[in-house]
C-alpha cells in the first residue's frame, strides 16, 4: 500500500482489507468447530451479517461522523482537570 497525504485512502484500503480477511477468518473458525453440530453454516452467515452490519456502519460513520467529531475534538480547548 502506498501511503498518501489523504488519510481517507488509508481508511478505504483498511476497509477493503477487512472485507477480504474477515470471511476467510470466519471459514477458518468455522473450520475448528466439530461436525454434526449444525453450527458451521450458523457462524459463517450470523458472522457476515455482522461484517456487512460493522462496514456499514464504518462507512455512514466515515461521511457523516468522523469528520464533525474530529472537529469538534481539535476545535476545544483541552482543559487540565486536578484533584
């Protein structure tokens, strides 16, 4: 990967990375579960329903989140609290 001045093309390459690894992680754990139990194909569907559902909300909060918080958080004063 070839770092840029735009954080944003590292966030989308990290994004695409986790859209390639994440189901080859879920095959491989549904793999160490014993048979007969029914529960491999469970993991592999439950477990890309959970993918689809964080990468949706990584891109929502990528256009419409993370840019007002980081302002918010560089725009106020840091203030030193003391006991």
């Amino acid at each position: 990967m070839t770092f840029t001045k735009y954080h944003s093309d590292v966030f989308y390459g990290a994004l695409a990375a986790v859209a390639m690894i994440a189901p080859i992680l879920l095959v491989l754990a549904s793999g160490t579960l014993p048979e007969g139990l029914g529960q491999r194909g469970d993991l592999i569907v439950y477990g890309h329903g959970v993918l689809l559902a964080v990468l949706a909300t990584a891109l929502v909060l990528r256009t419409l989140g993370f840019s007002k918080a980081f302002k918010i958080a560089v725009s106020e004063p840091k203030h030193s609290v003391t006991a």
